[in-house]
C-alpha cells in the first residue's frame, strides 16, 4: 500500500510541475519596443514598420517567424526568439539580427 501511495504522490507532483511549466511558457511577455535589448537591434513587432533608412538591409520579406533565431514551431503569432530569453516576439515582427532560416 506505501509503494502505491508514494507512486501516487511522485505522479501528482511530476504531474503539477508539468502543468505549470507548460503555463509559465503560455504566459511568456512579450518584448516591448522600448525594452532597451529590443530598442539596440532595432525590433518592431510589425516588419513594415523599420526604419529602412537607419536599416538599409531590411526587406519587407523579413519577419521574425522567417529567422533562424525563431523559436516556435507552426503558424504561430508570436514565439520565443534566442536574442530574447523568457519574452516572446512578434511572428510578423524584425531585428537588426535577423537570419535567413536554413532550409
């Protein structure tokens, strides 16, 4: 009965962490504009909106869901970038980082 009981206990609580893991990525901020890291790679959450003066090398293709940085999977509208550690970005947003994907 002790082995079941304690199993029982270990699942629940492997069970609860997972769970609020699981939220705690769901519930990620997102990167603001003015966040001094997202003001220095000048990040837009709308591609359309770079400044193509101050970045010559932008195009209006370039979109952070399209980065090798980008870090969801599917069509998601927003996901982890590796620039930004805990926050999300906008898939439809750019930084001056910006890398063509592979493949």
């Amino acid at each position: 009965m002790k082995n079941t009981r304690r199993q029982f206990l270990i699942m629940s609580a492997a069970g609860a962490a997972t769970l609020s893991l699981n939220n705690l990525a769901q519930a990620q901020a997102m990167v603001a504009e003015t966040d001094p890291q997202a003001q220095a790679l000048g990040y837009k959450a709308d591609t359309t909106k770079v400044d193509t003066k101050k970045y010559p090398k932008h195009a209006a293709a370039q979109r952070c869901d399209n980065c090798a940085l980008w870090q969801a999977k599917g069509a998601a509208a927003a996901g982890g970038c590796s620039l930004f550690a805990g926050k999300q970005v906008a898939a439809a947003g750019w930084c001056s980082a910006w890398a063509k994907k592979a493949g």
